[in-house]
C-alpha cells in the first residue's frame, strides 16, 4: 500500500472479508432465531426454500461488502490538518476530523483479522460520545505510520526511521511482561464483581430462552420447573453454591486470560505501548501528557500476593459514560509495588506521595447506616407485620445482615479519606478493593463546592474535582478546608504553565 496519506486510498483488499463478516454477524443475531423457529414449526418441509434463501443472503452480503470496500477512502489534509474519511454505499459520508482534537488512535486486531493478517485502527476525538472513526483493514506499517501521523501535532514533518522502528518495535525487550501465573493470580483475586454480574446476566439470558421455547414449541408447562424443584434440599443449595463459587472464578480466570494474555508494556521515547488480548489484539499508546486520572488498586488477597492493579485514563470521549469509561481505560493487572511506582514514574516524572488528609465527618456513616440498614429492615418488618405474616419467623436474619453491612460500612468509612499537597491530589476509597486516585492540580477542568442548608451548622460540605477522565467525590469533609484547598487549586490551574493534556 501507497503510504502518501494525502492521496486518498484504500484499505487492504482484506477489507471485503472484514466488512462482509461484519454484516453477516449482524444479520445472523437478528435473523437466526425467527429463520429456526419457521423452520422446526414447519417440520422441515421448507428445507430447501431456507436453504437457496440462505444462499442468496450470502450472496447479496458479499455484494455489498465489495460495494463498502469499494466506496471507503481515507486520506491526510496537509493544508486543514484534517484527517477525511469517506464512505457509504446507498448515501456517502464524509467524515472530517481534526488533527489536534484527537486524542487516541489505537491499533486492535480481532480473531478473524488475526487469521488474514491486517488491522483496524480505532480513532477517538475529545468531545464526542463515541468512536468517531475505525479503519478495519490495513497492514501493520500502514497503521502504525497512520497512527503516527495522526498523533503528530507537526503531522506532515519529515520523520527519519519511522518505518524502521513500526517494524521492529515488537523486537524491543518490554518494560512490563505478565506471565501466565501472574495472569492467573490476578483472575482468582479481582473482579468478583463484574464476573458475577456477568454469570447472573447469562443465567438470566438462559431462564428467559427456555422460557420463550417453551412457549414457542408448545411445552408442557411447569414441567421445567417440576424438573428444578423435585430433590431440592440443603444438600443441594450447597452444591449449588459451591458450584456458583467455580463457575466466579473460572469466569473470572477465563475473562482475564482472554483479555489480558500476552499482556506487555514497551518503553518509547516519550510514551508507553501497552498491547493484550488473546482474541482481539489490543494495542494503546499511552502518552504522559495526554494522562488525566491514574489509579491503583488492591484488595486483602492481592496484599498477601505483592500484587496490585494500575488503570490509567486519558482524556476521551469515553468520559461521557461510565461504563465507556470503565472499559476504554488503560488498565495494567498483577504489578508489584517497584512496577507500581516506575509505571507512576514515568507518568507523573516523580512519584505521587500524599500530603494531608482530610477526613470525613461521622454523617458519612450515619447516612448510609439509615439507607443501607434501618430502612431497609423497617420495610421488611412493616410488610411481615402488615402484609404477609409468613416471613416473621426469618426476622432472627436481621442480625446476621446488620453485623455483615455495619462492617462493611466501617470499611468504607476508614478507606474514605483525601490528600492534598506536594503537586498531587489523591483519593482513597474502596471497602474490598481499596483504590487510590490520583491528578494532578493543573489538569482539573472545573470543581464543585456544595453544602446542603442542614449542613451550614456542622461546617460540613462535599467536594467534587472534574477532569477530562472522569470526576473525584470526596463526601461529608470539613467544608472550610475544601473551601481553602479549592482556592489553591485554582491557583495553581491559573498560574501553572504546564498543559493539561
């Protein structure tokens, strides 16, 4: 391929099979189901109806694919600085953007691309809700050179051995290397939470499928049930449990080696390259300058373990959704504490250490005693006294749930703290997963000091730090000691010379 990005040009001729699977995966999800459903109602006898249909489909799609690929072109503005993307078969599209309002362009690679051997290089502007462009098919000079460019401020400027170090990065020795043990440490000691929820959803996913066939082929009903409930006892509930426990962990251990295998970090000359993924290659640069919000993490068994989590975000248009934001944050698993603080290092060019706490006051307890505890349990005695006098005999469990929650909040409460000082604002929070957040003054987009009427009295007020990552939330402190440290930070944002991003 021409590597002149100021002529227009297309992806690789790969890119037919990448947009053709594309479209098909999109079709199947929509269209599998109610094609198998005729199918199994009209007892076969449309076989070869579905069949020339299906034939048909697959010959159209592959069509249009070759019409996509056809009609995409992509190409560098030298005079606007702007990177133009056309494409569209049935209506055209030019997307036009700008150069410095890019913030990331990231070269990925999914199992299938794997197999044709080309890449997709994803773009992302500040300001935008969503992935503003994806190139699908280009070979791995092309993405790189393109990416290059593309996070070049002086974008056309002559740069000598370019091509040779895209060709040769992957032979430089990494910085950070994560074996297998370590990935598999990680997958048994972090994120309980999202495996769990991942479990339960699939569950649910499943109960409500064979809800549906049961009704669409006209099952007995109740006859899954009957089949669930018959030979229910302790014995099985707790075979049930363990079974849950394996089926956490596996998920756990399966989710991480997936998406964290291979796992390195390269040094460059002024920025990180992180790549991961079994599956999906995923490959980030990571720019100090460009860093908003970095955090570590680490929970009991981690401790025991020397292990920790690092996540990094820079600025994006991931900022807008939390759940975006979760998952387009650079996260480095099972580093120990001299990794911990190269990696911060390199970032911050000084390690972050903390200045003065700032504690909360004790309503931060109070609170949530009364929305987690007392009423919740008022509700559950007022329906037993009131509604269905069936559930008194379980009140007994009222006490195991109050000695469970009181600990954790305490947990909460004791990790809940701020430090301000020495160039660097860091929040602890957590009750498991103990987390530390950490930015810089000068890089703070706007702050927010609040404090409710009832609270005038008690001097007592919350704070709310905005950054083009995501926010920090420090609760119930003392708010004339917020009042002074927001002063100085926005000092410091006035009178700082440095840049935020």
């Amino acid at each position: 391929m021409d590597h002149d990005f100021s002529k227009p040009q297309k992806q690789s001729a790969a890119g037919i099979i990448i947009m053709f699977a594309d479209t098909l995966q999109k079709v199947i999800r929509a269209a599998a189901l109610p094609i198998l459903f005729i199918f199994i109602k009209s007892g076969g006898q449309h076989t070869w109806t579905v069949v020339s249909g299906t034939i048909a489909l697959i010959l159209i799609l592959a069509v249009f694919a070759y019409i996509r690929y056809i009609k995409f072109t992509f190409f560098l503005d030298e005079d606007k600085q702007e990177f133009i993307i056309n494409k569209g078969v049935f209506s055209r599209t030019t997307l036009t953007i700008q150069l410095n309002k890019i913030q990331q362009a990231n070269i990925n690679q999914s199992l299938l691309q794997q197999m044709i051997g080309v890449y997709s290089l994803d773009i992302d502007t500040a300001g935008s809700d969503k992935k503003e462009a994806s190139i699908k098919a280009v070979d791995h000079t092309t993405a790189t050179l393109l990416k290059q460019k593309l996070l070049s401020r002086d974008t056309f400027a002559a740069e000598s051995g370019q091509l040779a170090a895209a060709e040769t990065e992957s032979a430089i020795a990494p910085f950070l290397k994560l074996s297998n043990f370590t990935l598999l440490k990680v997958g048994i000691t972090s994120n309980y939470g999202a495996s769990i929820a991942l479990l339960t959803g699939f569950i649910f996913g499943l109960f409500q499928l064979i809800k549906d066939y049961n009704s669409a082929f006209e099952i007995e009903e109740n006859q899954l049930s009957h089949a669930f409930s018959k030979g229910f006892s302790v014995f099985s509930l707790c075979f049930l449990l363990i079974a849950a426990l394996i089926l956490v962990l596996g998920t756990n251990i399966i989710r991480t080696f997936i998406r964290y295998f291979d796992f390195k970090i390269i040094k460059q000359k002024r920025s990180l390259a992180v790549s991961s993924g079994l599956f999906t290659k995923h490959n980030t640069l990571l720019k100090p300058g460009k860093v908003q919000l970095s955090a570590y993490s680490q929970n009991y068994f981690q401790k025991k373990l020397g292990m920790l989590n690092i996540k990094v975000k820079q600025a994006s248009y991931s900022s807008a959704d939390e759940e975006d934001e979760k998952k387009s944050a650079v996260e480095i698993p099972g580093c120990d504490e001299m990794e911990r603080d190269e990696i911060l290092k390199m970032i911050f060019d000084r390690i972050p250490a903390k200045g003065k706490a700032l504690l909360p006051n004790y309503r931060f307890l109070f609170l949530r005693i009364m929305l987690c505890i007392v009423l919740p349990l008022l509700a559950v005695f007022l329906v037993g006294f009131l509604l269905l006098p069936l559930i008194k005999p379980y009140f007994i469990l009222a006490i195991p749930y109050i000695l469970i929650v009181i600990t954790l909040l305490y947990f909460e409460y004791k990790h809940h703290r701020l430090y301000a000082g020495n160039g660097f604002i860091i929040k602890r929070s957590g009750i498991w997963d103990i987390e530390h957040e950490i930015i810089e003054p000068h890089k703070i987009q706007a702050i927010t000091a609040k404090q409710y009427f009832w609270h005038k009295k008690a001097d007592v007020g919350h704070l709310i730090v905005h950054t083009a990552a995501g926010v920090i939330h420090f609760k119930y402190g003392n708010y004339t000691h917020i009042k002074n440290l927001v002063n100085y930070w926005i000092y410091k944002v006035e009178s700082s010379k440095e840049d935020w991003m």
